[in-house]
C-alpha cells in the first residue's frame, strides 16, 4: 500500500457555485439585512461626500478653509505638486476628496462583506438547514468556497458601484475648478484593484472560521467586527502614503496582501466540516 499523500479532490465549480447561489438568492430576500446596509452605502459613499463638498467648493474664502489650506504647504514638495486648484478652497476640495473622503468608503464593503461572512455558516445551524448542507454532494471545500464567494460578491460589488457614485461626484463638484475630471488618482486605482480584493479575502478567511466555531451569529458578528479594523487602518495609510509620494507602497501592500490572503483562504478551509455544519462539533 502506498504511504502517498492523497491527493485533495477536484473542486466542482457547478457545486461550489450552487452554494453560492444559494445564499446570495437567500440574501436578496431578506430586505431587513440588505437595506441597513445599502442605506449606509448610500451615506458614505454619496450623501455625506457630496454635501461636505458642495459646501466647502461654495463657502469660499473661510478661516477653516485657509487654515486647512496653509496646513498643505508643510508637506513634501511633491505632494505639494500633486494637490491642484489655485486658491486655497480650490486645494482643499481636492485634498479632502483624495485624502480625507475616500478612505472612508473602505469602510462599507468590508461592513457588508464581514457581516454577510459572520452569518453564513452559523447561520445554517441556527436556522436548521445545516444538516441539509452537510449531506448534500458538495465537499467541505466547495461548501467554503461557495460561502467565500456569497461573502465576497456583495462587499465588492458595492466597492464598484459605490466607489463609481463616489468619483461621479467628485468629479461633477470638484473638478471644475481644478481643471477637469481627475478622480480615480492612479494611487486610488491600485487601493482598489489590488488592495481591497485581498483585504477583503484575508478578512473573510478569518471571519468564516469564527462562523464556523461559534455558536451564535450575535457572537460572530461580535468577533468579526474586530477583524475590520486593519483594513481600515490600511486604507489611510495607503491614502497617507500616497498624499506623502510613496506611490509604490500600495502595490507592495497589495502583493503581501495577496500572499497572506492566499495562505488564509487555504487554512480557513479546513475550519468547514461536516460536524460542524450538522453543530456536534464546535
């Protein structure tokens, strides 16, 4: 007898992607989840961006403008050259709306991506559909990977749709007066084409195993709401760093991002079992 490793089964993506549907028609049928949320996305991502704007581009030559304009001139030169307009609300409006704005945004996919991730296992076994999980044909990987993609599609897709408003609206307030449509900056395009996807993998890696081991989803909601604070963290620093000229630093980020991401997708996968679905074994 062969002392081999045997191999891990082949991924289905039919089933994988069953389980994936699954969830995601289960969450478009519970409005009492999705709207809190598609409220808030509204909030960050449009309400409040386009009434801080419209007043600062409107309010004109202020205290608080100037100050925050002469605040500017401390940094490096070539931050400096990167910030346009010619008057000093001209210069504010652009730094808030590159450097103070849109980091917030960051703030809505991974609410929606971690709160969808904390309910989705456990929430088999409370609502008592795990059993019907764990005897189905799907492998335990398919079952992990069909709820990553539930998790994650909802998160990005309001990053997209989201992030899209957001820079419509920059671009119709602001840019006007600093010569044209200049948003997404280059830096922006890197956070979230290459940062944000792994950020929000390495985050639900760690959110799935704690639905997985917890008992309830109030408590998984609770230990995930701890895992979103680093990228939140990143992403002013990503904005920091762009604003001081390290325009290199977002794709390092990205690329350990991705590494740590695809470690903790590999070990979260085992945190999925057919006990643990069936809630004999947490």
């Amino acid at each position: 007898m062969s002392d081999r490793p045997r191999k891990e089964p082949r991924i289905d993506r039919g089933r994988m992607w069953a389980v994936a549907r699954n969830d995601l028609r289960q969450l478009g049928h519970s409005p009492d989840f999705w709207a809190p949320m598609l409220v808030l996305a509204a909030l960050f991502f449009v309400v409040v961006p386009t009434i801080l704007l419209l007043t600062i581009t409107n309010i004109g030559s202020v205290g608080t403008v100037k100050n925050v304009s002469a605040a500017l001139e401390v940094l490096p030169q070539s931050a400096q050259q990167a910030i346009r307009g010619e008057s000093p609300t001209d210069r504010t409006s652009y730094a808030l709306a590159v450097y103070l704005f849109a980091p917030m945004a960051v703030i809505v996919p991974m609410t929606i991506s971690t709160a969808v991730g904390a309910n989705t296992i456990v929430g088999e076994k409370e609502k008592g559909t795990g059993e019907f999980l764990a005897h189905s044909p799907a492998s335990e990987r398919e079952i992990y990977l069909g709820k990553l993609i539930a998790s994650l599609v909802p998160g990005y897709l309001t990053t997209l749709i989201g992030f899209g408003c957001y820079s419509l609206a920059v671009n119709l307030i602001v840019g006007p007066h600093v010569g044209g449509w200049f948003f997404p900056t280059s830096a922006w395009w890197v956070l979230m084409l290459w940062v944000v996807p792994p950020f929000l993998a390495i985050t639900l890696s760690v959110v799935l195993r704690l639905s997985a081991r917890v008992k309830s989803a109030a408590a998984a909601q609770q230990a995930s709401g701890l895992v979103t604070l680093p990228l939140i963290m990143l992403s002013y620093a990503q904005s920091t760093g762009g604003l001081l000229g390290a325009g290199h630093a977002g794709l390092w980020v990205g690329a350990f991002a991705w590494v740590a991401a695809f470690l903790g997708l590999k070990r979260g996968a085992k945190a999925v079992t057919r006990p643990r679905l069936l809630g004999v074994d947490t």
